[in-house]
C-alpha cells in the first residue's frame, strides 16, 4: 500500500512538473494569445470618472488604500510564484495527513499534537524561507536601473512605499496561513490538542512571519549588489531563525502546558517582535529616502520611542517576577544596536543641505534637541551618547528597585562591563572616522565604519599574534584588547583607566567636531526684502 502511494504521489508529481514546462513553453512562443477579433470591448467614455463603491466605507477605503499594496497584490495574484507555493504547501499538508493516517496507529487516540506539530513546522519553515525572499527580491528588483520609476519619479513617500511592500506580502502570508488552517484545524480531531491552543500558536507563527518579512524588506531597500543581499539575507536567516525558532518552542511549549503558561512572557516576546518589526521598516523606509531628506529622524525618533516602551514592559516584568534579567537582556540588545548605530553615524555628512536646514527650528532651545534627530555625524554620536546613558541608568535603577538577590550585589560589575564595551566601539568609530576624513578629505567618509571595524580588530588580533590565546600571558597589551571584558579579572585598575582614557581621547577629538557642527546647526536666513521703488515711496 505504501509502494503504490508512493508511485501514485511521484507520478502526480511528474504530471504537474511536465505540465508547468509545457505551459511555459506556450506561453513563450505565444501560443496562448488571443487574437484581437475574438476580444469585445465595450466602448469606454474617457470623459467618464470610474464607478465609485455605493458603500461609504467601500469609498473610503477607495481613497485612502495604499496604492503600492494595490499594485502588489494585483501581481501577486496573477504571479505563478505565489500560486505554486500554495499549491506545494497544500500538496504537502496533505501527504503528511495521509502518511500520519496511513502509518500511525495510536493516530485517532492521541496522534493530534503529533500533527498539528509538523504540520505547524512546515508551515512555519515554507513561510519564513519564501515570503521573505520574495519581498526583499521584488524590492531589489525595482532598486535596480531598470525599473527607476518607482522609486525616482513617483511622488509617494518613502514610508508609503515600505508599509505597502510589507502589507502586500503579509496578505500573502494571511493567504498561505488562511489555506493552511483546515488542515491544521483537522489535527483537532485527532485528539491530543484543543483549539485555543491551535489558534495561539498559528497566531505567533503569523506573527514571526510578520517580522521576517520586515527583515526582507530591509535586505531588499538598501543599496548593493544582488549577490551582496543574497549573503547578508543568508546571515540574517542563519542568525535569526534558530533564536526565533527556539523562542517559538519555549513559548508554544507554555502554550500547550508543558510549562508554566504567562501572559507576560507571551506580551514581552511579542512586543519585542513588534519592536523589531518597526525598526526594520524604518530603516528600510531611510534607505530609499533621497539623500536630501531628513533619513535620520524618522529611525531616531522610532528607536528612542521603542526603547522607553519595551524598557518599561521589562521594569514592569521584572518587578513582577523579583529578578532582573529581563532588564539585562534588554540592556544587551540596546548595547547591540547603539554599537551599530554608532558606526553608521560616522558615515553620516558634516554639513546639511539647504532643504534639510530649511526644517531647522529657530528658537534655540528646539533646535538644541532636535540637532540629535536631525542627518549628520556630530548628532548621531551625541544620541548614542544620550541613549546609552539612559539605558545605563535604566539598568542601575532597575537593579536596585529589585530586591531580590544576585544581581543586586553584581550591580557595579554589569554596568562597569557595559560602560567598558562601549566605549571601546565609541573609541574605534570616532577615531576611525576622523582617520578617513583627515585622510581622504571627506571623499570617503561613507566607509568610516570600515575604519572602525579595523581598529577594533586590530585590538583583539594584535595580542593574539604575539602572545597566544591566553589572556594571562598577554602582559601590557592586555588592557587594549576588547576580549579582555569576557575574563572575570578583567576590570582591573588599570583595564579601566586605558578605556575610559582612551574613550575621553576619541570624546575630545569627536567634540571638536561636534561643536563645529552645532555652531553650524541653523535654519536659512530669510530672503532679504525686496527694495522698495523710490517714485512710489515719493508719491
């Protein structure tokens, strides 16, 4: 029986194989075009306003829809990409159906976890592989030289392009989860599982979905090569499926009660995600903003926001449950992203063009805080400077709200490490780009951050070579490597006065030019009156 389902499955499969090729021939020789005379078009009055919906919220979203989600999902469903992954997928769900019904033989008893799991698992991995390479491929695809009318001659707004881009493909996904549900539905049943925990678990799968396809979106918004974005989209799977993976285990694991199910647990996961999810859009919604326009405000203002609200779901969180290692995850992703943000500030321009400068305010005190969210390297350092401070301050008082022990007494020792880390990527990024512009005279201050990944690996490799791997034999050179934070003797007296000297040094040279560009910091001057005619003054 096994034999011949296997046969009757490969030779569907060969059929649909051989029928795609043929089609596609057809297509291609043009046999499938339709001659004009068989076609009847009405005739059309081009004076005439299309018809409107006769339903006034029909008329509303008639107005106010996306216009790129509408381009997008017209193509969608008429682009053979979508149509033969639904089918895969379905043909799939199906045959593990079948080889469960066929070949389990507790199936009707308890088998329904078993199959809501793979089912659930092949699903998960058929999405989080395919939506996010067909978003960031579509997007490259239209990055590309031919096809500049989007992106140069359209007058829609950066975010109205990223949010239709990531709309349009998140319907896709709704789709394949939508055309999935019966069948995991079916698992039900089987026994074994109930359906609010069918429901909440495909909910984080959509939900992680979500954010991958965000990560597409981005890959595909910045600037570079195809081969270029097919290495880092490769970096970014390989680096954030298992940790999503592994964070969906754990949470479907409470879900279904194997462990102890909560709500916090649950909220914080997905505001993260949620988090994580906005910033890549911002940052996508910067990449293909014209280099006139304001890209730092809109990611600034995003990671500022996001870090005050996720800050206060961990306070919160951690209060509730009397330790603080939500705290000190939180604090360690933040190090991570101001560490980047740091070395693509230095890459930013010295000086503002004029249509940047005409969105200064005039009042002093408004333009002191917005120089920090407006383009330019003196504010971007002086932001991450800011935000972590804060973030420091935030982990201290939250250590010492929290009653309960150990980290209440390894308070000074956490945020002497987080104070030492970054000011070794603080120290790297401003001396490495003030190397580059004193070098190149400004011609390449783009690779500033080149620099700085230089000099930081300089300070880890150098030590290495002449010393060897052990950190006790590296004598002097010890207190100039990075590696050093990760040995428990490592905040020595004289391990802390070379990093704090060595951060103060690249301050004083970074200030300088931070200061210049502050004194610089100021909207046009109005346009001078027009002189007035002396026969007119006189009459």
């Amino acid at each position: 029986m096994g034999m011949l389902f296997i046969m009757v499955l490969g030779l569907l499969v060969l059929c649909a194989v051989v029928a795609m090729i043929v089609a596609a021939f057809r297509r291609r020789s043009g046999s499938d075009d339709i001659p004009d005379s068989a076609v009847k078009l009405d005739p059309v009055d081009v004076n005439q306003p299309p018809p409107k919906p006769s339903n006034r919220f029909l008329m509303w979203l008639d107005d106010h829809m996306n216009p790129i989600a509408v381009k997008e999902l017209r193509q969608a469903v008429r682009a053979r990409f979508i149509t033969g992954m639904l089918m895969l997928l379905l043909g799939v769900q199906v045959l593990v159906i079948m080889v469960f019904v066929m070949y389990d033989d507790d199936v009707t008893e308890q088998g329904g976890g078993r199959v809501f799991f793979t089912l659930s698992s092949v699903l998960s991995v058929i999405s989080l592989l395919t939506l996010p390479a067909y978003a960031g491929a579509r997007l490259t695809w239209e990055r590309m030289g031919q096809s500049v009318d989007l992106m140069h001659i359209t007058s829609l707004r950066p975010r109205t392009i990223v949010l239709g881009k990531f709309f349009s493909v998140g319907v896709v996904a709704l789709m394949m989860f939508s055309t999935c549900l019966p069948f995991i539905s079916f698992s039900y049943l089987l026994r074994g599982i109930d359906l609010p925990t069918i429901f909440l678990c495909m909910a984080w799968s959509f939900v992680l979905t979500l954010g991958m396809i965000s990560v597409g979106v981005f890959l595909g918004a910045i600037r570079g090569g195809v081969f270029l974005k097919a290495v880092l989209g490769i970096g970014l799977m390989v680096s954030i499926i298992p940790v999503a993976m592994s964070a969906s285990g754990f949470l479907i694991q409470e879900i279904i009660g194997i462990a102890d199910f909560s709500w916090g647990v649950a909220g914080t996961a997905i505001a993260l995600l949620a988090a994580a999810t906005g910033l890549f859009l911002s940052l996508a919604a910067a990449a293909i903003s014209p280099p006139v326009m304001n890209r730092a405000l809109p990611v600034r203002a995003y990671i500022t926001i996001a870090a005050a609200v996720t800050g206060a779901i961990m306070y919160a969180w951690a209060r509730e449950s009397g330790h603080c290692s939500f705290m000190v995850a939180w604090a360690f992703f933040m190090t991570l992203v101001l560490c980047l943000a740091m070395m693509v500030s230095v890459c930013e321009r010295d000086s503002l063009p004029m249509r940047i400068r005409q969105g200064i305010p005039r009042m002093l005190l408004p333009r002191a805080a917005a120089f920090v969210f407006f383009s330019g390297s003196g504010g971007g350092m002086l932001w991450c400077l800011l935000m972590a401070g804060g973030v420091l301050m935030a982990l201290l008082a939250s250590m010492w709200s929290v009653i309960r022990p150990p980290y209440m007494y390894y308070s000074d020792d956490i945020a002497m490490a987080y104070v030492l880390s970054m000011g070794h990527v603080f120290a790297a990024a401003v001396l490495g780009g003030t190397f580059v512009r004193m070098v190149s005279a400004g011609r390449f201050r783009s690779s500033s951050w080149v620099a700085g990944l230089i000099i930081l690996a300089l300070q880890c490799v150098i030590p290495l070579v002449i010393y060897g791997v052990d950190i006790d034999d590296w004598g002097p050179l010890k207190v100039i490597s990075p590696i050093s934070l990760f040995e428990d003797s490592s905040f020595s007296k004289e391990y802390r006065l070379f990093v704090l000297g060595y951060a103060g040094f690249a301050f004083v040279v970074g200030a300088f030019q931070g200061i210049w560009q502050l004194l610089r910091f100021k909207p046009p001057a109005p346009p001078a009156k027009a002189p007035q005619d002396v026969e007119a003054v006189h009459a």
